[in-house]
C-alpha cells in the first residue's frame, strides 16, 4: 500500500516539538495531541504515531528505530 505524505517532515517535526514542549500543561499525552493536531491540520490518531515514532526513534520509548527499519 502507497501512503502519499502529505506533511511535510518539517511539519512533522515541529508538530511533534510542539507536543513535546506543551506536554506538561495538559493532563495527559493525549490531551495535549487532541489539542495540537488541529493547528496543524492533521487527526490526533496521526500526531500521536508521529510523537511515538519520534520517542523511539530518541531512545525515549522501547522498539525498532527508523534508521533500524
């Protein structure tokens, strides 16, 4: 299956620097994605897997890194 980017990777990154850097005025990780992903256009369901992929990817969170896969 073709998935088509439609964000660029700058936007990823700072999608998920955002996130990052507001985490702690919200409850949880999920409140903080609910509220960001809006502002740059894409579903939290998406948000949350770039922030995911992005802990993995720092060591921050167990699993296959990008540069492994």
């Amino acid at each position: 299956m073709n998935k088509s980017n439609k964000f660029s990777p700058e936007v990823r990154e700072r999608a998920v620097r955002l996130v990052q850097e507001h985490r702690g005025e919200y409850p949880s990780l999920w409140a903080a994605v609910e509220s960001i992903a809006p502002k740059i256009g894409c579903v939290p369901q998406t948000l949350l897997e770039w922030v995911k992929r992005a802990e993995v990817d720092a060591g921050a969170r167990p699993g296959t890194t990008t540069a492994e896969a």
